[in-house]
C-alpha cells in the first residue's frame, strides 16, 4: 500500500497474519522434523546390535579355534562340551550355530547380555529367556518377541545361524 509521502510497506494487519501463520506451520510442522528422541533411539539401538554381531563374530571364531563344530543334534557330552574360555570369563555356546546363548544352562557361565552390560545406559531395559535377550527402550514383558516395540531381538537359537533383529517401530 502507498501512503502520503510515497513508500511502499505492509500494515500492521499484514504482518501479524503472516506471523500467525508461520507460528501455525512451526507447531504443525516442526515436531515431524525436529523428532530426535526417536532418531537418537534408533541410533543407540543400531550400534547396540552392530556390538552383538561382533560379539557373534568374536565368539564363533574362538569356538571354532578350540575345535568345536556346529551340529544338528545336542552332543552326548551335552553343554558342557560347548564352552569357550575368553580369559575374563567362559561362556557357552549354542550346538547348532556356535552363537552365544541367550542364557546359559550351566549358571555359571557368561551369556549374550553378559558381553553387553558395559555399553548399556540406565534407561535400557532387558529381559533374557532361553532363547531370547531382548535389549531396548520398550520390551515386551513376557511371550514371543513381536515386531512392536523399540528394541533388538536377539535369538540365539537360529539355524543356520542366530539372528539379530532391529524393532523400531514405537521408537
């Protein structure tokens, strides 16, 4: 609009509809681009997982240096056959595919969360069964691991190898 001596400007009016409007776009859409808890979640839950497949790695390559093999069938000689010894602890191996157990049958032997306790924070939660170690933000309290949740489900007892798998879905 002109006024008398010849600039241009906006009114007042003008200015506060814009401002109304950007402050609008920034409460709608600011939270879809600034979510980083959720980002932060998934990134310590990756390097998390990242840790467990080199433990896998750091574990099977030991096993098979001391001689053991993986088999179908639970050897005569039983769990105690399948123990490897790391110089700071023993832990126990799964038969079928030389992963480290979700938890031991022997109880004095180191399992998957064993090798974890030191990177893990306090807000981690965990819960370990004989073939699971769940380790996350929210863990299912009981039953098979499902897809939802915000955690990594580690199954000691895959053939032909354990798995490890990254549930982000309520992140």
């Amino acid at each position: 609009m002109k006024n008398r001596t010849g600039y241009n400007g906006f009114t007042l009016i003008e200015l506060i509809i814009v401002i109304v409007i950007l402050g609008v776009l920034a409460v709608v859409a600011s939270p879809r681009f600034l979510d980083f808890s959720s980002d932060a979640k998934v990134a310590s839950l990756k390097s998390i997982a990242s840790q467990m497949k080199s433990t896998v790695s750091l574990v099977q390559a030991k096993a098979r240096v001391v001689g053991l093999r993986a088999v179908s069938t639970n050897p005569n000689a039983g769990q105690v056959a399948y123990v490897v010894d790391f110089g700071f602890g023993t832990a126990e191996v799964d038969y079928r595919n030389l992963c480290p157990e979700s938890q031991a049958e022997l109880g004095t032997q180191m399992q998957m969360l064993d090798f974890m306790q030191n990177s893990l924070s306090a807000d981690i939660a965990t819960r370990v069964d004989n073939q699971y170690t769940l380790i996350g933000y929210t863990v299912p309290s009981s039953g098979t691991p499902v897809n939802q949740g915000c955690y990594i489900i580690y199954d000691s007892f895959g053939s032909p190898n354990c798995t490890i798998t990254l549930v982000t879905d309520d992140c």
